[in-house]
C-alpha cells in the first residue's frame, strides 16, 4: 500500500510588501534585494490573520480538489514555526474548524524542513495501513519572528500555507521520503526564545529571528546537494529521470545550485521565490499546487521534493504524481 496526492491547496495573504516598500523601511535597495535573493515581493498575514486560519483556507481548497470531506479525514498534520498557541497545537485547532473528529491531529516543528517532515509521517501511517486519508499542511505567519530594521534579514521572509491530501492506493504516489537533522549547527539559524527559556530580548518584547547568512547558504547548499544524491541512489535512478524539482524556496542562488546538481533547467524547476520570499515550511506545498493548478504538472510525472531549515533539518520526497 502507498500514498498518493489527491488534491492540493494554497492561500496567501492579500497584504503584499515589495522591496520598493522595504526600500522606505531599512537601508537596501530592490537591485540589491533582487540579486541576493531573487525575491522581488512577499505576503504579509494580517495583524488578526493567524496561521491556522491561512491552513483553513489551504486545506479547504486540498479537500476540495480531491473530492473529500471532513468525514473522509483519518489525520491531520500540521508543519509550522509559528503555531497560533501552543496548546491546542494548529492541528487541532484547524480540526476543530473543519469539523473533522476523533482523528489524530497534531503539528510537527522543523522549521522550514516541517512539510517535508509532516508528509513523510502521514506517508508511513498510510503504508502501515493506519489510515487511509490524510491531510498534510506547512503553513508560517513567518513575518511575526523577522525584526524588521534587520535589513539582512527583513527582505527574505513571508506568509503563507500549502495543503496536500494524501489516499491510499495500490500504485506509488509518494515512493520515498528522506528526513535528517543536525542540531551541531543550532546557532546558525535560530529564534532565541520559547516557553522554558526566555531571552533578555524576549522580556523586553524584541526577541527575532537570527541567521548567519553566509554560514547558511553554504550548508544548504552542501546538504541538499548530498540528500539529491541520496533520493536518487535509494531508488535507483539517474538525475535526468526527474520531471520537475520543487525546492523550498529560501533564495534563488541555492535554487540554482540544486537544479544545477540535477543538470535541470530552470524550465523544470518551480519557483515561487520572487513573488513569495522565503515561507518556511509553507513553500513547497504552494509551489506544488501552483505548478498543479497551471498545467505545468501533470500526472504520472516524477517530482523531486526538497527542503532546509533551522536545526538544521532537511529533507526529501520523491511523488509520482
């Protein structure tokens, strides 16, 4: 028994700031935010727009598509950062809106590697023959962790949610999920505080979001570089054999540098990055229903899911669609 994607769903919230706005905020430049970063704008969630009512829209829109209701839903998983409180988690509270009961829900946080990790489990509770129907979301109100004076890191980040349904069936949708992590690398890319530890600068209410940037980008490169590799090799297959690369979209240098590991054109390769910016774990599951929804998708094609996060973690998925 596998999974196999059913339907898909993303929101973004209708606030857009672009870099010609980040431009009156902050010392930096729309040349200089392009090509660093190649984000050219970025959603906002509302001031009372929180993260599960952008994973109600997305996943209402993934139930859609494939056909289900409430009713059919064996699990809900949520991956996030930003979890709107944190008991009950998002899965829950999202359960809760969709009128769904009795299932497993819960939330699932490796930052922007988190919709990987969510799909890799709702995979293997399908597989094992648990459930039957699961709903997967990555969703981030990313922009209330970002200081925005922060001019290295205020251009990078946006809001957002991605939905997918996964169903049991006798042919492979989703043939393999690879997850990692290394916390030796934690003070790269961190947010300081939480609920037993608190920072001076959360008690003064200015705790954000701190990345070495540099650091970053060398170790996301490697990484995912290693785990193209390993996807490839654990089912036997030659780069040319992907369809289409689906990358989390963090920054279009490393982009580039992955589809290059795969000698794919960028013809072959989603990307949402110059009009979304950096959406954590919401990223891959937008640009996926993106590409579904324009036709650039098609079924029977073969897709190369990937992702990197704080933690650092990252991860795989290789779909038939």
């Amino acid at each position: 028994m596998y999974s196999r994607i059913i339907g898909t769903g993303r929101y973004l919230p209708e606030r857009i700031l672009t870099n010609a706005d980040l431009e009156k905020m902050v010392d930096t430049t729309d040349e200089w935010i392009r090509a660093r970063t190649g984000i050219e704008r970025r959603h906002i969630a509302a001031d009372d727009e929180t993260t599960c009512d952008m994973s109600e829209v997305a996943a209402r829109r993934a139930m859609k598509a494939a056909g289900v209701t409430a009713k059919d839903i064996d699990m809900v998983v949520v991956g996030t950062t930003t979890p709107d409180q944190v008991f009950p988690n998002v899965g829950c509270l999202l359960q809760a809106r969709l009128g769904i009961h009795g299932c497993a829900a819960f939330s699932v946080e490796a930052a922007c590697t988190g919709f990987i990790y969510a799909l890799g489990i709702a995979d293997k509770f399908i597989r094992t023959g648990e459930i039957r129907t699961a709903l997967v979301i990555g969703a981030e109100t990313i922009s209330r962790m970002v200081d925005w004076t922060d001019r290295s890191t205020c251009v990078l980040f946006g809001d957002g949610a991605g939905a997918v349904v996964l169903r049991a069936d006798e042919e492979a949708g989703i043939i393999s999920t690879h997850l990692h992590a290394d916390g030796k690398y934690k003070d790269l890319l961190y947010f300081p505080s939480g609920v037993s530890k608190k920072s001076k600068d959360f008690l003064a209410g200015t705790d954000t979001l701190v990345m070495k940037g540099n650091e970053v980008f060398k170790v996301a490169v490697s990484t995912l570089g290693r785990i193209v590799d390993e996807t490839l090799a654990a089912n036997n297959l030659d780069k040319h054999d992907i369809d289409w690369l689906i990358p989390h979209q963090a920054n279009m240098r490393i982009i580039r540098a992955t589809a290059r590991k795969l000698d794919m054109p960028l013809e072959r390769v989603i990307v949402t990055v110059h009009e979304h910016g950096n959406t954590s774990t919401a990223s891959v599951p937008m640009a996926l229903d993106l590409a579904v929804r324009d036709g650039r998708i098609k079924r029977g094609e073969l897709l190369l899911l990937e992702a990197f996060g704080g933690g650092f973690t990252w991860g795989s998925a290789l779909i038939r669609y």
